[in-house]
C-alpha cells in the first residue's frame, strides 16, 4: 500500500514526525501537496463531504480507504505496521504515552514565538514571546528534556522504551534537532546534562534511512514559518 | 480490579476527563489523592525509582501494576476495557483522534488564562490573558466547537462515532460544561451554532450514571485553580 501525507508544503512541523517513521519504515508514500504542488488537495480532502473522519487540522494521513488525523495518533497506527513500537499493549502504551509528552511540548515550544495567537504574526506579539521563552527556556525545555534522560536511564537499552528504536525516538531525535536551531545557545548549555538524549539523537541520525533522508533534499531545512523558529533575540 | 486514579485533589482539570469515563463504566476506582488525603503519595510514586514507566505529570492510573499516564492514553487504554470506543481499528482511531483534538483544545483553553507561564499567577499576566483570550473567543472556540458540530452531522447518530457513546462524547461534555462556566457570555452566543454538540452535552449529562456522578460530592465544583476559570474581564 501507498500511503498519502497531507501536509503543508514548506515546512517540517508536526508533518516531520509523521515523515520521519515513514522513512525508517522505508514505506512507501506520497508526501501529497509537496509532490502534487501545493494545498489545494490537502484542503479538498479537508472539506470533502464523503470523508466521514474529516480531520481538523494537517498533518493526516490516507492508508488505503482510511484518513487518519493528529500526529500521535498517525504514529500509533504506524508503530503498530511497522515494527516502531512494542507488540504487547504496556509497551505499546508507554511509547504512546512517552509521544503525548513530546507532542505537549512541541505546543510549548511553538508557542514561544506565538503565545498571544497563532493567527498574528511573531512581530505583533514580539514582547510577549520574549517573556514566554524566557520561561520556557529557563523552566520547561529542563523539566522535559530531564524527564526524557530520566526515562532513558531507567529504560534497560539505548532507546527510551529500551533495546529497540521505537517512533518516540525518532520524535525526540527531531526535537532535539529542532531545539538546537531554534535556541543554539541554552540548548548547548542544556545538552551537558542530557547525555543520554543526545545520544538517542546522534543514532538516530546515524541509521541508515535516516541518514539518507537527512542528506536528501527530502528533508526540508528549519524556517521560521514552523515550530522550531530562530529569533536571536529569544535565543538569551 | 480496582483503579488508582492519581490527580490534583482540588481541581477537575485534566482528570475530570478519565473520572467521567471511569463513572460512567461503573469502573471501581480509588481518586487516590482525595481520598487518602493529599498528593504526598502521588509525588512518591512519581518519583519512586521502581517505577519503570513513570509519568511526566497527572493525571495517571495504576492498573495492577500498569501505570498509564496522560489523559488522551488513559481513555485509550479505559475505552477499549469498558466499551467506551469501537473495538475495529478504523474506529478506535478516530475516536482517539477526537480525543486528541479536544486535548489540544484544552491546552487552548488553559492558556488563555496563562499564556505567558504556567508558573506565574494570572495576575501576573493578565494583560496578555486578555490579548489571548480575546483571540481565543473570536477564532479558536468558532473552530473547534464548529469542527465537532460538523462531525456529528456526519457520524449516523446523535454521538460523534454514531449510534454508541463513546469517551469523546464524555469529554465534549467536558469542555461544554467548561466553557459555560469559564465564559457564559461567549458560550451562550456560540451555542446558538451548536444544536448538536448541546445535544450531546444534555444526553451525557442525563445518562444514569453521569447525572448521578453529577450530582454528588464526587464532583468538584469548576474553580479558579483549574483549565477552565471564570474571570469576568476575560469573557466580553
């Protein structure tokens, strides 16, 4: 089966998790408005009246007759077809689990350059997003980060849900990437404390697929039209 | 098997929305920090070295030795033992990722009080709460609460999956009965565009169980320590 990635075209954003455990699946999959120009057909599918499972927002995902919407929810059916997470329920709960958190902190992380609303541009809530990061960066990205190097610690392998790679390492391979170019400054100060974080973001990097995707022209570059923006002036 | 609930006793917030699912499955439980008296042993337990899958934050269950955290995880794993989601995949899927739409909703929500920091007072970010939350009310709450409307239209019954109530449809009762209280004027306004989402709200709320649940001490009254607070200035 082909899959379709429905998902705006010009940047990495919650669109990238999904990317990421379909290219170390190897499946195979259309990534739909980048490859057929534009949009229009990701919003067609969004407002067609035959879609019973409209999704509210991108990115989503068609597997066959099936749409499936909200990033954690596209890996979870994706972990369970493709050996990205454990078979037994526990296993396979924990990792969904570990992937609501990154999700809560993807919000967090977004909502530094847009606190006020995401429908304003960064420059009308400027003063606002100076406070928010300040806070994020000086009480959440620890507490998150230092709950993802507890979990590993105690996890009995190199990956967080143990010896295999799971789609929550893949994620936290991507907000670690995107940390390091949003906030090049706190996050290196904040990365001597996690060894075992950035451990799981060099062998992700270093999988083959993975690897390969990187280099590819695949994989777009961080913008300031995503998550993982980069203001100087935020980046204390 | 008897349920360990661990969550803030004074607040409904987050684990009001697996109190609901676990009253109306008639599931036996514990609301381990109301009635033992505290949070002191949901700290230790979310410390406690032993616990291999520990959680970031509240809410959580311990299911013999299981223990689930976040709340959209937590329904997954209730709704598949009590009835409350389909038992085909397409279906279990979509439930969760309604779920997931309305835990994302509830971060909106939350925020409009506190968007600058969680760990601030709202006192100390009121003027940007009400930049927010202006924002909230004119943009978010038409698309949200619009979004569930149009997937009722859809669903083949009166609840958002068809015929069978489901922990979604608790949830949006949830957030109906939220946004009342939080912001009267503003919700009495929007549910005029809303017959079946207030449909769904009255038939949740009139099931056995739930009107029972509703009506006793067991449930919290809405506060200003919660998701959903009610500050005059904010709702115009």
């Amino acid at each position: 089966m082909r899959y379709e990635l429905y998902y705006w075209p010009e940047i990495q954003g919650r669109g990238e998790f999904v990317r990421l455990a379909l290219e170390e699946a190897e499946a195979v999959y259309l990534d739909v408005a980048r490859d057929k120009g534009g949009t229009e057909v990701m919003f067609k599918l969004m407002e067609d009246e035959r879609v019973k499972h409209r999704p509210f927002a991108p990115p989503f995902l068609k597997a066959g007759k099936v749409v499936i919407g909200q990033t954690a929810n596209i890996l979870l059916y994706l972990g369970a077809r493709h050996g990205l997470a454990p078979r037994e329920e526990a296993g396979r709960l924990w990792v969904h689990q570990l992937q609501l958190t990154i999700a809560d902190f993807v919000v967090e992380a977004h909502d530094t350059h847009h606190p006020i609303a995401s429908g304003l541009y960064y420059e009308d809530q400027k003063k606002e997003a100076k406070r928010r990061t300040a806070d994020f960066l000086k009480s959440r990205t620890s507490k998150y980060f230092g709950y993802f190097e507890d979990v590993l610690g105690r996890s009995g392998g190199k990956y967080l849900a143990g010896k295999r790679l799971t789609y929550a390492d893949l994620s936290l391979f991507q907000i670690v990437a995107g940390m390091r170019y949003a906030f090049p400054n706190a996050m290196a100060k904040l990365e001597k404390k996690l060894p075992r974080v950035v451990a799981v973001h060099d062998a992700v990097a270093e999988r083959p697929r993975i690897a390969a995707y990187l280099a590819s022209d695949n994989r777009l570059p961080f913008n300031e039209y995503g998550i993982f923006r980069h203001y100087k002036e935020l980046d204390a």
